[in-house]
C-alpha cells in the first residue's frame, strides 16, 4: 500500500488531479445541497415543482458535459492520423469546463451582490442557466479528472488510484456538507457564492497547470522516441 501511494504522488500531474477532484467534490457538495433550498425559496416552488426543476438543470448538465467529453475529447489510444483536427485534448477540455464553471460562479455573485442587477433573479431562465452551466461545467472537470487519474498512472497502480479517489471523495463530500449549513444559515446562498467563486479560481489556474505539465511530459517523450530512433547514418 505505501509503495503504491509513494509511486502515485510521486507523479505530479497525477498530484494536481487530486487536488482539482478535492475542491471541485468541496464545492459540489455545497451547491447541490443549497441550490434547491435557495430556488425553492425564490420562486415558492413546491416540492414537486422543485423535483422536476432540479432534475431537469442536474441532467442537462450533466448530459451536455458527457456527450461533448464522448464525441470531442480525443482518445490517447486513436491512431494519430485519425484523430479529427476539431477534436481536443482531455487536459486542454477541462480548461474549457472550469472556464464554464467560473463564469457559472461569477454569474451568480453579480446577480446577488450587484444591486442594480438584482431583478435577474426574478427570471427562471438566467437563474437555471447560471445553474445549469455550473453542473456542466462542474461534471466535465469532474470526469475529465477522474479519467486522467487513471490514464495518467502506470497499469498496476491504477486500481490503488481508483480508491484514492474514492476516499477523497468521501472526505471531500464530508466536509462540505458539514460545513455548508452554517454557511447556509447565516446568510444563504448569496454568502456561498464568494466562497465558490474563490474555490473557482484556484480550480482554473489548476487545470491551466496540470495541461501545462502534460503539455511539457508529452513533448518531452516524443523528443525522447525521435532521439532513439534517430540513428546517425555513416557513408
């Protein structure tokens, strides 16, 4: 056990990816367990009403974060000269997500903190959007993450990271949801968003990195193959 967890921390991209899956299961669990209470109170929604409502943001969300990771992330194991120009990297992909969820985040602490912009939140569709860019956005660094975390680790470590993952996010879930209800009840959603928006940021800059180092581990192994293969010839 010990072997296999110095082995994995001691790769740094694979360091990162932990770290981005601990803040993004963090704020997760504080907006999926606030959100609803905070709709339900601006629109009085019953409890049916607010079912369908945070069905329909959750899965469409999801869904549009799963189908653009399925059919636009390009496969590590597709032979190069198939691979669509219009497709992109996984890493470079989670850019673009956290991209979508910081402006999901910013979104909201403008239409909350912003007094003149304040009449937004009388409008369903801006406020469902903002939401539903953040699951979006949330689930595709989420997946992104999670699926890095296995390509990026060597074969016989791969069942030890897949654990790890699962302990952080216990943890992580744990403490989000032990401490979003003080939050919450002391001045509710509108108090979370900063903290959101602070939690955003980091995750941004740590996908930006993490293709950073990727970008640089992969240039360093193609120069690597065209070195040993780059006999000299003798005349």
């Amino acid at each position: 056990l010990s072997q296999d967890l110095k082995i994995l921390f001691n790769i740094k991209q694979y360091r990162i990816i932990i770290f981005i899956l601990a803040l993004c299961f963090i704020a997760w669990s504080w907006y999926y367990t606030s959100f609803g209470y905070w709709i339900q109170w601006l629109y009085d929604l019953d409890q049916a009403e607010l079912g369908i409502a945070a069905a329909l943001i959750e899965g469409c969300g999801n869904l549009i974060a799963i189908l653009i990771i399925t059919y636009v992330a390009q496969n590590e194991q597709e032979d190069k000269s198939q691979i669509k120009t219009w497709k992109i990297r996984l890493e470079v992909m989670m850019i673009y997500f956290a991209i979508i969820l910081l402006m999901s985040v910013i979104g909201m602490v403008i239409i909350n903190y912003v007094d003149f912009l304040r009449f937004m939140l009388h409008y369903k569709a801006i406020v469902y959007t903002l939401i539903c860019g953040y699951f979006c956005g949330s689930e595709g660094v989420i997946v992104g993450a999670l699926i890095l975390s296995v390509t990026q680790t060597p074969p016989s470590q791969q069942a030890r990271s897949s654990a790890v993952v699962s302990i952080i996010n216990s943890v992580s879930l744990f403490i989000g949801q032990f401490t979003v209800g003080e939050v919450y009840q002391k001045g509710g959603f509108r108090l979370e968003t900063p903290f959101l928006l602070f939690i955003m940021i980091v995750v941004v800059s740590s996908t930006i990195y993490l293709a950073h180092i990727m970008k640089e581990k992969k240039l360093k192994e193609e120069l690597t193959w065209i070195n040993k293969h780059n006999y000299p010839k003798y005349t």
